[in-house]
C-alpha cells in the first residue's frame, strides 16, 4: 500500500510539473519600449499546444498563436505612432500584463565596456568614476521616458537574455544618454557612442 501511494504521489507531483504557465523573456516587461508604425515581434514559452492570445491597449484586435511542440510561440503586433502608457496582455494559462509601455524609436546601442560606464559616480564601485560635469548634467536628469534595458553579463542559453529596463531618473543614468546635441523631450530613446 505504501508503494502504491509512493507511486501515486509521484505521478501528481510529475503531473504538476509537466503543466507550463506562459512566460515572457525579460526583454518583454514592464517599461518596454517597442518600434512605433511597425510589425513588432512579440515571443514566449507556454505548454506546447497552448493557445496563447496577446492584446495591446492601442488597439481592439487580440493576436492568438499556438505553441509549438517545443513550447515556443510569437506574434505580431502593429504598433501606433508614438504613445505612452500604453499596455500589452499576454494570456494562456496564466496572464501578464506589461504596464508603462511606450510606443516610439528603438535605438539599439552597442559598444564595448565603456558603454556601462554611468554619468554619476557609484559609491560602492571604483570603476564607475562618472563624467567630470557629473553635477551639471545631474541637475535636470529626469526624463521618465527615456528607457534602458540592461542585459546582465551572463551566458543566453535557448538566446533568452537576462536583463532589465530602467527609467532615467535623477541618480539613475547610464552612458550614452548625455548628448548636447539632441532634444530629449522629442526623443523615447537616445544613445551616443565615442
């Protein structure tokens, strides 16, 4: 009898595991930016054979896939002209709703490791010196609709990277934003590389 419960509990637990809820890479979450009057990629993981259904706040129409044997979906979403606080729902089994979304230009930025290096100083991390005007560009640092994703430094395995998105607040700036020669209120996303 106690074989037969060991074995039943097993089959339970396996059971559980086998179920997949819909997840999202970390490139898809709250404060994305996506191209705007575009095609735009939206992708995942769920149960293989799951329905999957995206809608977007800008729009009436819901995307629904299906995924495939090996659990892995997409879509594609068209996208308005420029918008802010806009959202995307993702559902199957599970819903995510990505909020603070904006609809505008993507600028893919690449560089070496001096691409990291942030307008202020970091107390904790010596290398993180800053820019000489630090103070000067400090001031009026606050432009909620600039957005940064950070990739973690770490291997992609399946290609999904880890990362986040940040906001350009006052004390939070990364390298690449300061530009004399750009507006940034006309901007969603700006980067300059020396």
């Amino acid at each position: 009898m106690k074989k037969l419960l060991g074995l039943i509990s097993f089959l339970l637990v396996l059971a559980g595991s086998v179920s997949a809820k819909v997840v999202l890479p970390a490139i898809f979450s709250d404060n994305m930016v996506l191209q705007q009057n575009a095609q735009v990629n939206l992708w995942g993981k769920a149960t293989p054979g799951e329905r999957v259904s995206v809608k977007a706040s800008w729009t009436d129409k819901t995307v629904t896939t299906k995924a495939a044997a090996d659990g892995k979906w997409a879509v594609k979403l068209k996208t308005p002209a420029a918008a802010k606080g806009q959202s995307v729902t993702v559902s199957g089994e599970n819903t995510i709703t990505i909020n603070n979304v904006l609809v505008g230009e993507v600028w893919l930025c690449t560089g070496q490791s001096n691409m990291e290096y942030p307008v202020c100083k970091h107390p904790d991390k010596k290398w993180m010196t800053g820019m000489i005007t630090e103070a000067e560009e400090m001031k009026d640092a606050d432009y909620p609709e600039l957005r940064l994703f950070r990739v973690e430094h770490q291997l992609a395995p399946d290609g999904e990277m880890a990362g986040r998105y940040d906001t350009v607040y006052m004390g939070r700036h990364a390298c690449g934003i300061v530009d004399e020669d750009e507006r940034y209120e006309e901007q969603s996303a700006l980067c300059r590389c020396t």
